[in-house]
C-alpha cells in the first residue's frame, strides 16, 4: 500500500470565466423569437434555433479557453498562472505596486502563464524570480494575490532587518 501525499493548501484561486456566460445563447434564441412575433410572422423555429445552438457554442468554447488559460491558482508550493507552474520556491521577492507616473521595470518584464501579456481585467503584480529573472504575476483579485505571495515569501525569506 503506498502513501498518497497531501494536496497543499490552497492560498489564492479564481476560475478564470464562469459558465454562466452561455446563458445568453438561450437568451438569444428567445430574443429572436420575440422579434419575430413582433414582425407579425409567426415563429420560424429555425432561427431561434440557430441563435440558440451559434451563441451557445461559441461562448462555450470561450469559457473553457478562459478557465484553462487565465485561472490562478496558489498554493505553499506553486503558483499556477493558466497552464505555467512556477513553483514558489523560485520567487525571492514581491515588488511593490506601481505608483506615481513613472512605470516600473517589473512592468516590462513577461507575465506569467502562456498568453502573450497580463490578460485583460486583470492586473499584474511584480515578482523577482530565482536567477535574477524578473515576471509578472497577475489576478483580477491582485491585492489578495499580491497579500498571500507576499506572506509565502516573507514567511521563507524574512524581510531585511532595517538599521
């Protein structure tokens, strides 16, 4: 019999999209046969049905693009952005929000995770990586991020003792 390990601790989570977003493919189907009734023709089902069948498929297909490729998931021993997992021994330091009209060099540097840029809607937070290397984290929820990252570093690395 062999031992399974626990999970970690989750610390931070979003989905990413909610699927309540495919509610509008029955909305459209019955707002086209709304419009019908009100052009004084009668209901052809075809078109509600395509509106209905169109719609929902797409956005279903959106909705799971988003769930795989902009949730956040942290937890004591990685932060998963979309599908990249950083494990959290890798981050040295959380950089502090950017403030005041100069932009900060951790705002050039890459975002974590496969897509190109921090995802629209959601906002990146500074992290200083093993190796010198610089990234962006990112969350809609970023103070809640930014509050757990910066308790899973100061917890492993102690912040420098001022003189």
């Amino acid at each position: 019999m062999t031992e399974s390990t626990p999970e970690p601790e989750v610390l931070f989570y979003e989905q990413g999209a909610s699927w309540l977003w495919v509610l509008a493919g029955p909305g459209a189907g019955v707002a086209m046969a709304l419009i019908q009734m009100s052009a004084g023709y009668g209901i052809q089902w075809v078109v509600p049905i395509l509106f209905f069948v169109l719609v929902s498929s797409f956005l279903a297909i959106q909705v799971k693009a988003a769930r795989i490729h902009t949730s956040v998931e942290l937890t004591t021993e990685r932060l998963r952005q979309g599908t990249e997992i950083t494990l959290t021994d890798e981050i040295v330091r959380i950089y502090p929000e950017a403030s005041g009209s100069e932009t900060p060099k951790w705002q050039y540097a890459r975002a974590l995770g496969e897509l190109t840029g921090v995802p629209r809607g959601r906002t990146g937070i500074g992290v200083r990586l093993t190796n010198d290397r610089t990234a962006q984290a990112w969350a809609r929820k970023h103070h809640q991020l930014r509050a757990a990252l910066t308790n899973l570093v100061e917890e492993r690395i102690p912040p420098e003792a001022t003189s």
